[in-house]
C-alpha cells in the first residue's frame, strides 16, 4: 500500500503529540499556542494520478509541470493552550531537513516491500 507524506515524515516535534497544522493567515483564539512555524515552496512538477501495475506490483505517480512553482506557504504549528498550562506543550515543531525527509520515504518504501 502506497503511504504518502505525512507531517510525521516532514516534521520534528510531531510524534505523540496533539498538533493542529494551519496556515499562517488562519485565523485562531486563544485556546492554541504557537509551538513553530515552517514554510514550504512548491517544487517543478505535481502529482496528477498514479498508475498501478497489479502484476509487478510497482505504483508510478503521473506529472505534470505545476504553474505554482516556486510559491511559498508558510504554516503554524500549535497545540492546545491548556497545555502549556501543566507545562506540557512538548518541544517546538520545525521542518525535518531534506536528508531527514528523504530518510522517512526510503524507509517507507522498505516497509511497504517487506509487506
């Protein structure tokens, strides 16, 4: 089965822990807490669909250029407020490097070959 990026493969500060994710122009109330910020650019090409081969048992995504390419998003991270009041909030949130991100895809495809 095919699992794709999640915050968990993305982020640090993320396992075991009650996070919301939105964007920096959500607007929020006083019931969350900010624990990070982190921005991400929109890369050359999207994915449009996967094609599924049932014999070798391989997925392959489908792209296309993305006309968005290079546009920032920037997110929030938090967590309820009434966390930091039992001094619970956890560590900050930030954005895994590249090698660490790479690392959680590769080890998803090894898990996904073992099954």
């Amino acid at each position: 089965m095919y699992v794709a990026p999640t915050p968990f493969g993305l982020l640090n500060g993320v396992e075991s822990q009650i996070t919301l994710i939105l964007p920096r122009d959500y607007p929020v109330d006083n019931r969350l807490v900010s624990v990070g910020e982190f921005s991400r650019m929109e890369v050359s090409q999207m994915v449009v669909g996967y094609s599924f081969d049932m014999q070798t048992n391989i997925i392959q995504p489908q792209f296309l250029p993305n006309p968005s390419i290079g546009k920032i998003h920037d997110f929030i991270a938090y967590r309820p407020a009434i966390l930091q009041s039992i001094n619970a909030l956890g560590q900050q949130v930030s954005l895994k490097s590249q090698g660490e991100q790479q690392e959680v895809l590769n080890e998803a495809e090894e898990e996904e070959k073992s099954t």
